[in-house]
C-alpha cells in the first residue's frame, strides 16, 4: 500500500510553532534562574529611558535658550560693522568742518568733502550697498520716484533726465529709490507736467 503524505505537511523533526504564553512562561523562568526579577527590570529600564529622555530635553532646551541669545545678540550688533567703517570718514568730516572755521580756502575745502564723498561711497560699496542708475535711464517705478515731468526734445518721453535725490540698493533689494525729474513730450505751452507712472 503506498504511503501518502501531504507535500505541506512539516517534517517530522521540525516542532510546531510555540505559544506566546509558553514563551512567555520561558522568558520568566530563565529570569527567575538567574535570580532576576522581570518587573524589576521592566521597571529599571523604564525609569533608565525616562532619565535619558529629560536628559536630552534639558540638553534640547538649553541649546535653543543659546541659539536664541546669540541671534538676539548678532541682530543687536548687526551695525558695527558698518560703523565701525564710517569712523575715518566722520574724522574727515570733522577735520574739514575745523579747517573751514580757521579760514581755509575753498577749494581746500570742496577737495576735502569731495574726497570725504568718494570714501563714503566706498564704505558702503563695501557694505554692498551700491547707487541707484538714474540719469539718462528709463523711468523704472521699482527704482526711482518720480518728483515732476519736464518737456524736453533731447531725452525720449519718460527718461530720467535729473536726480534730486540719490538711491540705494542692498544687494537686490531697493532702501531707498531715486528720486528724479523724468522727460515728456515737449507741449506748446512748456508748462511742467505731473509725473504719471508708465
């Protein structure tokens, strides 16, 4: 008689998958030969992961609490820099102020500023803070203000042919637009227009 055996059955010498109630039953006793509570030490590495973890919340808090001084601090000391380079020229300044109430000549005294002016710009190049292009430019709104319009026949309608004030950029961004007299279409009665914005 031939001996049929199913093709999923387990071989012989394998055991059968165990309980988790025997396993659990092992776990204690292999604990309990070792002299070892399992409570006990469920309950020291509790209170071991809980000492880590307030560990490392403190250590947490306490980097913020620093990172947060020291940003305060860098914001609160952001210009020295930049003051720190403005020092000579508020000297000349100074020595130019001095040497005009002594009587100096004026051309010593319009040298002394104009060279004051170009130290000036080039601190704040420096600082990357450049000037704004203006004259002899299209008018540009996110650049320049326009104060008034002047007729002109030399200029195209709407180029900035004057700048009563000097602009700055940082970088991208725009402190301070220009601001310029823009051309128009000459009119017959040369009268000033008001600016329009193009």
């Amino acid at each position: 008689m031939t001996d049929v055996r199913d093709e999923h059955a387990l071989p012989a010498s394998d055991s059968p998958p165990s309980n988790p109630e025997e396993t659990q039953q092992a776990s204690a006793d292999e604990a309990a030969a070792s002299g070892t509570d399992p409570l006990a030490a469920a309950l020291a590495e509790r209170d071991e992961c809980r000492d880590k973890l307030l560990r490392a919340y403190a250590e947490l808090e306490n980097f913020r609490k620093r990172v947060q001084r020291e940003r305060e601090e860098d914001r609160r000391y952001a210009a020295a820099p930049l003051a720190r380079d403005l020092f000579p020229i508020l000297d000349n300044l100074r020595r130019a102020v001095e040497a005009a109430e002594k009587g100096g000549s004026i051309d010593d005294l319009r040298q002394g500023v104009a060279m004051v002016l170009q130290q000036a710009q080039e601190v704040l190049a420096k600082h990357h803070v450049l000037p704004i292009e203006a004259v002899g430019q299209p008018f540009d709104p996110n650049l320049h203000e326009a104060l008034t319009q002047i007729p002109s026949e030399e200029h195209p309608p709407m180029t900035v042919v004057q700048e009563a004030e000097r602009g700055y950029l940082l970088h991208d961004r725009v402190l301070r637009p220009a601001k310029v007299i823009v051309s128009a279409q000459p009119s017959g009665d040369g009268a000033p227009q008001k600016p329009s914005t193009p």
